[in-house]
C-alpha cells in the first residue's frame, strides 16, 4: 500500500491474534486439569483442533496471500505447542501464504506445564531465544531491520508497504513498555520508510490505546507509557497499528496535540470469547474495510451450544469462579465472613441491591442476580460493541448506582490521582459498558487520514 497525494495501492490481509495454541498430545484431562480450568477464560484441549479450522479458511481465500499474528501464539511457550503451531503455519505458507509474526509473554517460559494423570506435569519450554528460530521464516527471515534485544523488526509485506513489528513482552524488567531505546530505533525505520516512498503500519502484542476506559486504569492492559507512543507514532505518521493482548475488540483513536491521528485495531483471540478474526482490505482511495470474521466450524463437542454460546459459557463460567475464589480460604471468623460474603454474592438481586441503595431500577432486572447482571457486562465489553448505551435498563441503572455512591468514588478517585489528574470513574465506567464511540468494534470502514464510519 503506498500513499501519494491522493493515490494508493491496494492492501489487504488477515489479522488473527492470541492464538494460544497447545499441543493435546501433551497431555489435558484429570482432576488438575478441570480444576485449572475453572478459571481459564479460554479453551486449552481444543485449542489446536479450533486454530486449525481458522487456518483452513485462510487458506480457501486464495485472494488473499497476507496473514499477521500480534503474539501469544502459543499457550504458555510449551516447545512442542511451538513446533506443532510452527507445522501449521509452514502449511499455510506451502499454500501461498505470507506470514508474519511477533511472540509475546505467553510464548516462552522455563518449563511448560501439561496435564495428566490427575496432576500438573512440567514439560519442556521455550527460551526468548528459541524463538528467533522457531520463527524465523515468518518475519526474520524477511526483516530489513531486527531489533535483537526485543526481537522487534520492520519488513516489506507488500510493493512499497512496510510492516513495523514491535515486541515489547520480551523481559520482565521493560515488559509492557516500549522504551526510548526502541522508539528510536523505530524512528530510524520510519524515516527510512518514507525516504524509499512506502507506507508503513504497526503492530503490537499490547493494545496501545486502552481498548475501553477502565483499562486505562489497568497496568497490564495496554502498553504502559501508551500516551507517550500514541503521540509518537501519529506524529511520525504511523496512522494504523493492530494489537491483541486482551481478548477484546475493540477500535479506538488517538489524536494528539498537533491534530495527528493514531487508529488501534485490537482483536480477540481464536480460542475464547468472542472467538473472532478479522479481514483487513484497503483500496487505492485509502479508505480501509474491517471485517471481524466468527471463528466456528471447528471439530469440538459443543454440548448442545451454538458456537457463540459456546465460548460465552467458558468465559462467563471462568469470571464467576474468580470472583468466588476470592472470598475462599482464611480460618475462624475471617473464614465464616468470607463464606457470607461469598453466599451474598451469588444469591443477591439486582432487585434487593436497589432497595439497599435507595433507588429505583427498571423491573426487567429485578430478579436478575448480580453476579449474573456482572457476567453480562464484562461478557459485552470484550465483544465491543457494547448495547448498554444511555436510555437501556442496564445503563439507567448503573447511572443510578455510581451517583448513590458517589462520595465512595470521589475517595478512590484521589488515590488513583497521578501527576495532579484524577480519573473520572462515572464517565470510564459508562462509557466501558457502552460503545458511545459512533461507530463499530467489530465492523468499521476507516478512511485513512480521515473519518471512521
């Protein structure tokens, strides 16, 4: 894709992300197993046979020839999950595909972990440096730069188009930071970009806009310094960058002080909630189709579920068993609380909660619970698109529930207050629980240096 004056080439290109793949082979049944997945949000066991039906689609379109994955490729950097995701994707580039890759947090680790015979059994791991290797054909091997110390690198993935890969999950010590070091090193690229007359996007395993305003508040929800890079890429004219990271769609802009514009594209992963790819296109006017394609279709036993259905059940099962974890453990009294609250908790409604709050909700939600009605809400946020907009029942009645409680608000508000700004925590909450943006998370048209519609 290049822009010139008012010209460009057409781009287009498959984005999928936090494919988390694990080899079954490795082993995932017995007690451990299920006790670990009460609260894994995704699918583990069917997680290669998931990815290996979006692969096949992929390879059906045989117009399409560019597929790039932002990271967390494997469950949890198991080196046979490796090189089994490493099988596939040799397939896929058999069959005509280019393919290009960042690894992340998720993709190596000193031991791997599998389970078997009721326990958990270590398995053998993958280092920060295997990685190079593992996937070196998939972004090295074409790379006209690599940074070395985060495996960051820059490649040509079409005539005069330029793909900037940042990898900033690479050490513990700068995790979720892309430091000055590296943004240097990115402008070197950038510049060289525009001397040869090519256009260049980025990705990033980290989301660099907080995909919904709580997560601004949320350490590891998005690049740390995001501000900081935000303004540093559209002031340096990257206008697009895709991310993944937190399962979530979502389609967010920046503008900075000068009136320079950054769009964020983070897309869910493949294997849980809400289970969704997408379909870049780009024509020679510059304006720019997203499509979030369903992942379904895949080998698993549903259990009677729709394939929606189906990842919203893990999802919704994982975040009730967390909330109650919480309130397990302790001994004597602390113990008994805990065991009341927990009980609270799950047997409460929204009906009930509203009396002892003083106000008045709509009787649609009366009998519902909240630990149901909190499902819900966190269900809707990582599909985008979220429905609970001014003048719902859900909206009115958490509008309601923030006003009562204020005073509460306003204390927090001050502790979480960083170099003199105090984040509004009515005006976050709202608008994370509902898409006032004016347009869609799943299914945009961008017009590049423009609008989004």
């Amino acid at each position: 894709m290049k822009i010139s004056g008012d010209c460009m080439t057409a781009l287009k290109f498959y984005l999928l992300t936090d494919t988390h793949y694990f080899e079954e082979s490795l082993g995932a049944e017995g007690k451990a197993y299920e006790e670990y997945m009460k609260t894994e949000a995704f699918y583990l066991r069917e997680s290669s046979a998931i990815n290996k039906t979006v692969f096949t689609k992929l390879k059906e379109d045989s117009e399409t020839d560019l597929i790039i994955i932002p990271g967390d490729l494997s469950k949890d950097g198991e080196y046979e999950s490796h090189k089994s995701l490493v099988k596939e994707l040799n397939a896929l580039k058999e069959s005509g595909k280019k393919i290009f890759v960042i690894t992340a947090g998720h993709d190596y680790n000193e031991y791997g972990k599998c389970y078997k015979n009721d326990e958990v059994v270590k398995v053998k791991g993958t280092t920060l440096d295997e990685l190079y290797n593992l996937y070196y054909e998939f972004g090295y091997k074409d790379a006209l730069s690599v940074d070395k110390e985060t495996l960051s690198y820059v490649a040509e993935v079409a005539p005069l188009t330029r793909l900037l890969a940042f990898n900033c999950d690479s050490k513990n010590e700068t995790k979720g930071t892309i430091d000055s070091r590296l943004l240097m090193w990115a402008k070197e690229q950038i510049d060289d970009a525009r001397k040869a007359n090519a256009y260049i996007f980025a990705i990033c395993h980290y989301p660099v806009i907080p995909s919904v305003p709580v997560f601004d508040l949320v350490g590891d929800a998005k690049v740390k310094n995001w501000k900081e890079v935000a303004a540093f890429l559209a002031d340096n004219g990257v206008e697009l960058i895709f991310t993944g990271h937190m399962h979530i769609q979502s389609i967010n802009e920046f503008f900075t002080e000068n009136g320079n514009r950054l769009v964020d594209i983070c897309t869910s992963t493949t294997v849980g909630t809400p289970g969704k790819y997408r379909k870049i296109e780009i024509d020679e006017t510059g304006k720019m189709n997203v499509k979030s394609i369903p992942v379904c279709d895949f080998p698993v036993e549903l259990n009677g579920k729709t394939y929606e259905e189906f990842f919203d059940w893990r999802f919704d099962y994982s975040v009730k068993n967390k909330i109650n974890k919480i309130f397990e453990g302790g001994s004597g009294a602390v113990k008994i609380l805990k065991k009341l609250a927990r009980k609270l908790l799950n047997s409460i409604k929204l009906g009930t909660l509203s009396k002892l709050l003083f106000i008045k909700i709509d009787k649609s939600l009366k009998k519902k619970k909240l630990i149901d009605f909190a499902g819900e809400i966190g269900t809707a946020i990582f599909k985008g698109d979220q429905p609970f907009v001014k003048g719902t029942p859900e909206y009115d009645a958490i509008f309601k529930a923030l006003k009562r409680l204020d005073f509460i608000l306003k204390k927090v508000e001050a502790k979480l207050s960083k170099n003199g700004e105090k984040p509004d925590l009515t005006y976050m909450i709202l608008n994370s629980i509902g898409n006032n943006k004016g347009y869609s998370d799943n299914n945009a048209v961008i017009n590049l240096k423009g609008k989004i519609l």
